[in-house]
C-alpha cells in the first residue's frame, strides 16, 4: 500500500509518523513545502517531494501566505501521478489540508495538529470558511486528542477519529544517563519551543519563588528548546537574578530527548492556551516515570490525571506552579508515586505501536 504523506519533512511528528509506517513495509512518500535539513528518510526507503519555490511569507499564516499554497498544487498534483498512492494523508489541515482537497483526489485524510482549528479559524474572518472548506474534501479526519476533536467539530459534521500520537516506551523509559547536573542537585525540566504560549515565563517566575522561600536547596531548571522569545526569557532571568540556576539547552536531537527527560526529578509545562492540545512532552516524561506539573489547557487535561500521574494547575500562576513543584520535590515518596502512575497511564493509552496499528488498519478500511 502507497501512502502520500502532505507535511513538513522537518518536523519530528512527521519523521515519526513516516518511519513508523514504513517500518510496517508500507510504502512512503513525502510532499514537502520546506527542503529537508537532514536524510533521516533515505534508510527507509521514504520518497521525499517537494515544491520549494514559495516565498517565506507562505509560512506566516496569514491569508496571503495561504493563498501561495495555490502555487504548489500542480507540483502535487504531478506527485500524486508519479507516485500513484493509494492514500493521501494530510497532517496539519489549514496548510497541507488545503493543498490535499484542492487536488480532488480521494480517499483523503486530514490530521488536524492543533493551531490549525484553534487559531486560524480566529485570525481572520474568512478562515472559518476556508477550513469548513478544506474539512468538507476529507474523507476521514483525525486528531490526536478528545479535546481537539471537539473543537474540529465546530467545522464539519463529520466525525472525528481520534488516534493518539502515542509514546515508544522502549526509548521513553526510566533509565541511568550520564547527567549535567551534579547528583545532589534537583532538576526541574522543560522541552517547549520558546513562545509566549508555552508559558515559560511562569516557569521562571515559579523558579524564583521557590528559590526565595528555600534559599539553602540546590536546584537547577533545565529548558530545552528554542524560539523568539529566548532572549527575553534569558533577560527575564537576569532581572531576577536567577541566571545562574537556568540552562538554556536550546535544540537537541530527537534521539536525545529520552536523555534530558531523565536528567529531570520533575517535568513542569505552564502552557497557557488551549492550542496545546495534547501535549506529548508531557506523556514522554511520564514514560519515562517522572512526575509532571502542568496548566489547565485542555489537552494537558486529556493526558495528565491530577493528583495520579500528575499535578495540575492554574494558567498564568507562578504561586500555584510554584507551590506544585515543592509539594513533589520535598515529598519523594509521593514524586515516586506520581511517575509510577504515569507510565502506567502511558502503557495503557499512549503506546506507540497500538497507535500505528490503528493507524494502518484505517488506510486499510479506506483503500477497500
């Protein structure tokens, strides 16, 4: 079986996705609107297309840079004949959404990712129609949360299959790393990109506090990623006088996530908007049995089970945040209890390997 992928070739959830179908000895290929930054998919034997001519205004969201898509529609559609898949696999339905149904080919399927029917239906008063539009030419769509197919269903009466982007837990589990911390030294961790919806502020801010109010702990926080908001974050710092309790790891390798997870005693994400609709840093940690505190957002809701797996707290609240990640790091048992749990609750709903499965018998049900 053929599937076309339509996604960014540089993105991890992409990689992911496209490695594990192949690994089934499905055949893959990958309609590209970035060049590819590395040859992660040559092993596999996953073809990679592209239409690389777009000027950067294609990937700022707004109307005009979606109108570009139109652009790359005969280069797909060129793909679509060469390749000759059986499928065709949208994943992120307001950009490759769009270029997918205005080929007219079927079966189609869109993967809504999260901004895609959180933001943009809001950004503009036109984009509601346009995704109503572009959800019409599917025949199957899928979202990896409950949450976020609720907020899809504002767009279509269609359903939505919901199919988790579960967690490898042969790679995501506790194990001894060789640290960069110093063993007596508690560690509070985050992997986000650096933007304002993330929430890393409150992370700082809650760093601070406990720092004022335990000044004899030794404690560092750990944030991984990068993005615009790096220099504020570190200037941030600065003022706070924390600066030196705070690395900045900026970008790893995805092959090294699973080592900074257990570099962590506990894994803090304070996002702040329902955009973040599922969370999978958030299930990475717990596989990898660490405590999590998280915000309210709706996805975080969805995967983390308070006072079970996790702490769950107000956005936008340093204090509450703050006063979490004491409650786990001066109560150890209870931080053991909370991590065991979470990989419990990862063993039974996030697994990688049963999600692929649902993944592959659905292209089955279509191709029939």
């Amino acid at each position: 079986m053929k599937i076309l992928l339509l996604s960014d070739v540089n993105s991890a959830h992409t990689r992911k996705w496209a490695s594990g179908l192949a690994s089934a000895e499905l055949k893959i290929g990958i309609f590209s609107l970035s060049k590819p930054e590395s040859d992660w998919f040559t092993h596999s034997g996953i073809k990679v297309f592209g239409s690389h001519k777009l000027s950067k205004a294609v990937f700022t969201g707004s109307l005009f840079g979606k109108l570009q898509y139109l652009k790359s529609i005969r280069s797909l559609k060129k793909v679509i004949k060469e390749f000759k898949p059986d499928i065709v696999h949208a994943h992120y339905a307001s950009s490759y959404g769009l270029l997918g149904a205005m080929t007219g080919f079927h079966p189609f399927i869109i993967s809504v990712w999260g901004s895609d029917v959180y933001d943009f239906p809001k950004s503009f008063f036109l984009n509601r129609s346009i995704l109503k539009f572009i959800l019409k030419h599917a025949d199957k769509i899928l979202s990896t949360s409950h949450s976020m197919a609720l907020e899809t269903k504002k767009f279509t009466n269609k359903d939505i299959m919901v199919i988790a982007f579960g967690i490898d837990l042969n790679v995501f589990k506790k194990q001894k790393v060789k640290s960069l911390f110093k063993e007596d030294e508690i560690v509070i961790g985050t992997i986000k990109s650096l933007e304002d919806k993330y929430g890393i502020n409150y992370l700082i801010e809650a760093i601070d506090i406990i720092r004022k109010r335990n000044p004899n702990i030794s404690m560092k926080l750990l944030i991984v990623g990068e993005g615009t908001k790096m220099n504020e974050l570190k200037s941030l710092c600065k003022q706070k006088g924390i600066e030196n309790l705070v690395i900045f790891a900026g970008m790893v390798p995805q092959e090294s996530v699973p080592e900074y997870h257990n570099m962590f005693d506990v894994y803090v994400s304070l996002s702040i908007d329902d955009s973040e609709s599922f969370g999978v840093a958030v299930i990475e940690a717990s596989a990898c049995s660490k405590p999590v505190v998280v915000t309210d957002v709706s996805g975080f809701l969805e995967t983390t089970k308070n006072r079970i797996t996790g702490l769950i707290v107000p956005r936008k609240n340093a204090t509450a945040a703050a006063e979490a990640i004491e409650k786990i790091i001066f109560d150890k048992e209870y931080a053991t209890i909370l991590g065991e749990n979470g990989r419990k609750n990862v063993e039974q709903n996030y697994n990688w390997e049963r999600n692929l499965e649902e993944q592959i018998s659905l292209y089955e049900s279509l191709k029939k």
